[in-house]
C-alpha cells in the first residue's frame, strides 16, 4: 500500500500543520527533508491518518513510503 494525498507534516516544535497535495509540491517545499531524523521533530502522515516515511534531498522526493511497524 502507498501513502494517499493529502500528505500532512506536522512540525511539534511550534504546531504548525503543512498539507502536500503531490511529490513535486513536498519536494519544493520541503527541499531538505528527513522523517526519521528526530532533529525534524515532525510527524509525517497520509490522508488516512497512516504514518509515513518521508525524506528530500536536493528538491527530490527519496523515501515516500508507509512507515512500518514492529508488534510488540
């Protein structure tokens, strides 16, 4: 399954909610961009409410890709 649009990135830090409605809309805007890297402090989330990885580099969408959880 793939992430769906909207693409929701939540930065913790000051609230702020940004909304993606494509790739080449998150990678002009997010330019440098990494989900997993907890200096973001951001959550990235589909439409669905699903987590998602997400990283940028160079204005060019990497990782766009359901996150993946482990059961304990």
């Amino acid at each position: 399954m793939k992430p769906e649009y909207p693409i929701k990135v939540l930065f913790k830090e000051d609230g702020e909610e940004w909304f993606f409605e494509n790739k080449k809309d998150i990678a002009q805007n997010l330019e440098w961009f990494d989900s997993d890297d907890p200096s973001e402090n951001a959550i990235v989330t589909d439409k669905n409410g699903r987590q998602v990885t997400l990283k940028v580099e160079k204005l060019e969408v990497l990782t766009f890709e359901l996150t993946h959880r482990v059961n304990s």
